[in-house]
C-alpha cells in the first residue's frame, strides 16, 4: 500500500529552480472590498474582485519521507518550520488517546500546518484538531481509496490542482471557480490547467480575500511558482459556464 501511494504522489511531483514559501507570506494585507462587475454569459461568470485582488497562496500532503534526511531539497528553507530542530521526536495520538506513530518533530510541524500527509508506512492521515495527548495535535487515519490526497471540508476528498481552501463566509463549500491567471498554466506532469478549481477546503488563517491552492508536494508548489511568474494575486469568478462540469451535488 505504502508504495502505490508513494507512486501516486510521485507522479505528481516535479521539482525546479524557482523557491518560496508560502509561510513567509501569510499576512499579505487584503484590499479593499470591490462591486461585482458584469457577466461574461460566454465564458467565465462573475468576478469576485477587481483584477488580481485575491491573495493566492498554495498547500500540499506533507510527505514523512521527506523529513529523513536533514534540510532536503523537498521542504520547505524558510518559515516557522526552519526552526524546528532536524533531530527531535514527538508522538501522535488520536483523539481517542490511541497512539499513532512516533515522528520527527519537523514533520509532525508540518502536517498541522498542512492538514493532510502521508506517513512512510503509507497511511494517509489528517488534522483532527488539539488534543491533551503527546504532540498535543491530534490525528486520523483516511480511507486511501476515498481520501488518497487527504481531506478536506466536511468528507470532500482533495483533488490535485483543482481543490482549493477559502473563507466559507465569502465562498460557498462546493462553488465552482474560473481562476483566469490559471488558465493556460503548465502543470508538473505537462499537461494544460483550463482554469476551473472547487471550493473544497477551509483553513484558519484563511480569511476573506485568500485561497490556498492544492499543489500535493512542496516541489510542484516550486515548479508552479516558476510557471506563473511569482503571481501571488488571481482573479476569482463564480458561476462561470465553462466549470459547471466541476460542480458537485454530493452532500458530504
């Protein structure tokens, strides 16, 4: 099993030259509110804000088997994370108080941060919130043939490259996206994204005017920074004609 998910996640991996991380920068001011505009009826539906006032930030699956070997290439240089020490050890529990595995700290950092990870034994697992157990973060594991890329809102299942995390309060659970600064964009594997993600996610720091956009590795989020130039604002529409294939009617 820990290898068909490894491969799953290799497939979907690429590494190149650009670097960043989104922890440096979180706290991007937000602008000011904007009127909708019109409606494009053709193609891409209403924009949110005026033109690139959205802040754009990415997530991934934390990978323990990329916190073996000190400061690897595969995570990230900067950010709270970089003062972790490399050597130390935690435990996970879940909220039950079973005992889920003994990690390096830096991993375990990481997979709060994140929400969802896969561990070397192949298990995927998710953020179950803070607990009085070990690390005092608590975890669970995810059926893999539902939740191979973990979870998100409610039981909905990250999708690579198009799920992405928003404020409820702004974007509703489920609502097709057209992101335009997408559209076009290469993608580690060499295919074309059209433009259209889901609001699949939530997250506590996202608030308002941001998105994290699910990348699955650390060296895709490097490949797609490349590719769109450090662009860290997008444009996001609703009730654009050409993503209702991504809408879902599933109650989760």
């Amino acid at each position: 099993m820990r290898a068909v998910s490894l491969l799953v996640v290799a497939t979907l991996a690429a590494v190149a030259s650009a670097d960043d991380s989104k922890l440096a920068k979180e706290d991007v001011p937000l602008q000011a509110k904007a009127n909708l505009r019109g409606k494009n009826k053709l193609c891409c539906g209403y924009p949110l804000v005026n033109d690139s006032g959205w802040a754009l930030r990415f997530y991934w699956l934390a990978l323990e088997e990329d916190y073996q070997d000190a400061r690897t290439s595969t995570v990230p240089k900067s950010g709270r994370n970089a003062k972790v020490p490399d050597h130390t050890w935690v435990e996970l529990y879940t909220q039950d108080g079973m005992f889920f595995g003994r990690v390096r700290e830096r991993f375990a950092w990481s997979l709060r941060m994140e929400g969802s990870g896969l561990m070397m034994d192949g298990r995927v697992v998710n953020y179950k919130g803070a607990c009085k157990f070990g690390y005092g973060t608590c975890f669970e594991q995810l059926d893999i043939n539902q939740h191979p890329f973990g979870r998100g809102a409610g039981q909905r299942p990250l999708i690579p490259f198009k799920s992405v995390a928003i404020d409820p309060r702004v974007i509703a659970i489920g609502e097709p996206l057209y992101i335009p600064e997408f559209d076009g964009l290469q993608l580690p594997d060499g295919s074309i994204h059209d433009g259209c993600v889901r609001a699949d996610d939530t997250g506590g720091g996202i608030k308002k005017r941001k998105m994290d956009f699910f990348v699955v590795t650390y060296g895709n989020f490097r490949f797609l920074l490349d590719q769109l130039l450090g662009v860290s604002w997008i444009t996001p529409h609703i009730e654009a004609p050409r993503c209702e294939y991504m809408r879902d009617h599933t109650v989760w």
